[in-house]
C-alpha cells in the first residue's frame, strides 16, 4: 500500500484539487480513498491500482460536493428563488445592461493560458456554493436529475443556481479578460 | 417575442435540459436578430470547454504534490490499519 501512495498518491492529489478546488478537501479525500482501499478485500488482487483507486476517489469527490452544496444551498436559495433578479444584467425591458462582447477567442497557448487564469480567478470569487454546484454539473457532468435529488431541490431552482453561476462568471471572465 | 432576459435564461437552461419545441423556436428566432445573445450563447458554451481545460491542466501538472505533512498522515494510517 505504501509502495500505492508513493506510486499514486501525487496523481490522486491532483485528480481530487482539480475538482474541489480545496487543498485541504483533496488532501481529505485522498486519505478517504486509501482507508476504503486497505479495508477492501480485493485490494490485493487489483492489476490496475491507479484505476481502481480513482474509481474510489471520484465516490469520494461526489460525497464532498454534495456536502458543500447541500451546507449552503438552504440560505441562500430561499430567499431569492422565486425571481432571478438579474436587475444588474437587464435594464427594465429586458435588455442587456452590459451588451456581451466579443472575446476573440484565445489562438495561441499563451492566450490560452491567460483565459484560463482569468477563469481560476473568477471561479474562486463566486460565491463558494455557485460554484460548487457549477463544478458539478459543468465539470463533472453530473446529472441535472441527480443534483436536484441530492440536494432535495426542485429542477427550477437548480437552473436558477446555475443561470446565476454563469451569469457572474462570464461578466468577470468579461471584465477581466478583455482588460488584459 | 423573447426579450434578452428570458433568452439568456433559456441558453442556460438549453444546457441542462431539453427545451421544447416552442422554446426553442422563440430561442431561435431571437438569436437570428439578436448578436448579444448569440455573443452570450457562445460565451457559455467557451465557458465550459475552457473549465474542462482547466481541471485537465491541473490533473496532468506533474508539479503539483501532495503536501508532505498529509503524505505522511496517509502512511501512518495505512500502517495502522494494516496492523490491526
């Protein structure tokens, strides 16, 4: 197991960081992985251990995310469920208050390298549950239906959350993106 | 006709769900005259890939290690469990 976490552990790391985007949660989940491996069974049967460790991991990351959501999802979601009160991205008639912009998308690595700094940047100024729920279902593709019943809430307010999530990070990514 | 607001709600939702029939004919016919909502549509779909991109550069950065302090936390455990 020893020789695992040498051979392993660095990958798993980094499999786990890429999806909470927490230090401390990747670290968490990593120890969680190889409790659940050493207590298997089978573990000493196992040809393929770097895939069969991350098949644990990635139970072990839906777990975290579920928990992350579901901590905040309650207060802030009641309140202004009903509406999506976007007043800071319409005028009245329903017109874009700030007319989206050509980006010009990133050709080369450089620029691309940029974008997604820009991108690391506006992800961790979303409020932490936004983008929780963005992470799942945008990076991990959970599905819609999956969400709603783990986090017990209505497939309405799930699109509300994530309108909202896209709707702030595409203005940063905006703001921030064409001002370099 | 669909104004900026409620089409931007559907572009969303057209990634979560299947519009029907009438919402996407009311989506289509607003982004025929409208180039800020076609602009937002793909934002959100450059979004999206660019995420993608993002959690794949940090899972292959080979740079990135797992601190030593909870390398070493994982040891002991593994040590003490295999014990038993």
């Amino acid at each position: 197991m020893h020789d695992w976490l040498n051979e392993h552990g660095d990958y798993l790391y980094r499999f786990a960081l890429a999806r909470l985007r927490d230090p401390h949660q990747a670290e968490d989940v990593v120890q969680e992985t190889f409790l659940a491996a050493i207590k298997s069974p089978s573990f000493a049967e196992q040809s393929a251990p770097r895939t069969w460790l991350t098949g644990i991991l990635k139970h072990k990351i839906i777990d975290v995310m579920r928990k992350n959501v579901r901590e905040t999802v309650v207060s802030d979601l009641v309140d202004e469920s009903e509406d999506y009160s976007m007043d800071d991205f319409f005028d009245a008639k329903g017109h874009w208050a700030d007319k989206p912009q050509d980006w010009g998308m990133p050709v080369d690595a450089l620029e691309q390298k940029q974008f997604l700094g820009v991108l690391q940047t506006c992800m961790e100024k979303l409020p932490a549950k936004a983008a929780q729920i963005f992470l799942m279902r945008d990076v991990h593709e959970t599905d819609n239906e999956e969400i709603c019943k783990e986090l017990n809430i209505s497939p309405t307010n799930a699109w509300v959350m994530l309108y909202r999530a896209r709707m702030g990070l595409r203005k940063c990514l905006e703001i921030n993106w064409l001002s370099v | 006709m669909l104004d900026c607001k409620q089409t931007s709600q559907l572009i969303s939702q057209s990634l979560d769900r299947n519009l029907t029939l009438r919402e996407r004919f009311g989506l289509q016919l607003h982004l025929f005259v409208c180039k800020y909502c076609k602009q937002f549509s793909q934002h959100l779909q450059t979004l999206r890939v660019a995420l993608k991109q993002m959690t794949s550069a940090i899972e292959n950065n080979n740079t990135i290690e797992m601190p030593a302090d909870a390398k070493k936390r994982i040891a002991d455990m593994v040590d003490a469990t295999s014990v038993r």
